[in-house]
C-alpha cells in the first residue's frame, strides 16, 4: 500500500484484530428454498477462508450464499475513506462485499426484514483491494435504489462477503481467502512526519457480550444479501 494511507483493522492484520469464525454467520439462499452454502474458516487469527458451494438449480438460475457478521457493529467510520481488503487467495470468480446502515428487529418467523443493502461487485486479485464508499451501490431486495439515502459511514451496523450467480453466469465451488478487512484513509496525519502510514485496531466483541465494538479497543481511542 502507499505509505500514506491509514489502516483500521477491523479483521485480521494484527493480534489485536484476529479473525474469529465465531463473530460471523451463514445466510445463504437455503433461507428461501435454495441448496446453496457457505462457510468462514480462521485457518489463523490473521487468514480467513469464504468458501461454499453456489448452487443454482433449485431456484431457477438465482442462488447466492453469504457470510455476515453477527449482531450489530455500531462502527464509526466517518473519518475514513472506504474500505480494503487484503487478498491472499482467490479463484476468478465475482465478489460482493456488502455493508449495511441499518438493521431493523427481526420478523415473527424469525428472519430479518429488508433494509438496504451497499454492494460492490469485484473479482479478486492477490494484493489489495481498495474500495472508496462512493463505489458501494444502493440496493433493495436484490434491486438497485437509485433514490436511497446517502450510507452512513458513522453508523456501519453489518458487513458481508457474498457469492451469487449474477442471473446464472455462475456457479460451483468457490473460494476466496483474506488477510485483513480494514477501513482505510488517505488522509495525513501530520505533514511533518517522516512515517505517514499508521495501523491501527478495533477489536470485535465476543457474540455473548454487548454489540458494540466500543467496548473492546486495542491501541486506538477512536472509537446485507
């Protein structure tokens, strides 16, 4: 990465920041009648491997299969400029990453109700992958909404890797393996300093605690499908 560039982390990177496949959940189109599946397997606190099996048959040509984080973030993100994710491995399939703003409380059946989902589509390639939050597009039940509110990036309640068969273009086993998911700036800290680029941490909550990632910080005091 350019030395100027700031790093959040917030999976992976670094002790303070692991990836922990605890912190993370399934939701695939089985939820609708579908066959599809996907997992999140830490080989290590600083890999983690989304992989599954998309399939496309019993829906018709649709299907997708996802891993998303659990419970609610709360993440403030307000003074960076996006988010970047280091790729270690990847097949040439594509990518969504998904983020959400808002989460509304669940349905009587149990499942979430529909809010809106900020997509962006990609193919990955080993290195990193810088994603600005003007890229990430508006979404609603699977349907563009040119018409929604702006993200807000001081709110970021949900954060999701996706693979789907984008109208039946694909399908089959998947893999993807990543380093770190952080949020990135590139703004200086300080014109004199020598040393620009700067790490720094935010540590996820275990699922039995409290949902915000405010009460586990490590060397920093900052505080969808």
């Amino acid at each position: 990465m350019p030395p100027d560039w700031k790093l959040l982390y917030l999976y992976g990177g670094d002790k303070c920041s692991p990836w922990d496949s605890s912190l993370w959940t399934d939701s695939d189109d089985r939820v609708r009648g579908g066959k599809s599946q996907s997992h999140l397997h830490c080989e290590s606190p600083e890999k983690a491997e989304f992989f599954g099996n998309l399939d496309i048959t019993a829906l018709g040509g649709a299907g997708f299969a996802s891993q998303r984080t659990l419970g609610t973030l709360d993440l403030d993100l307000s003074q960076y400029d996006g988010l970047a994710i280091r790729v270690l491995k990847s097949d040439s399939k594509k990518y969504t990453v998904t983020i959400k703003d808002e989460i509304l409380p669940p349905r009587e059946d149990g499942r979430d109700q529909s809010t809106i989902s900020w997509e962006y589509d990609f193919v990955p390639e080993e290195g990193e992958v810088k994603i600005p939050w003007e890229q990430f597009k508006a979404t609603y039940r699977g349907r563009d909404k040119p018409d929604a509110k702006p993200l807000d990036i001081a709110n970021i309640k949900r954060i999701s890797f996706m693979m789907r068969s984008f109208f039946g273009t694909q399908s089959g086993d998947f893999s993807f393996t990543v380093g770190y998911l952080a949020a990135f700036s590139n703004r200086r800290e300080s014109s004199g300093s020598d040393v620009s680029f700067q790490k720094e941490y935010v540590a996820a909550p275990a699922p039995a605690k409290s949902s915000s990632w405010l009460s586990w910080l490590c060397g920093w005091g900052d505080k969808r499908v």
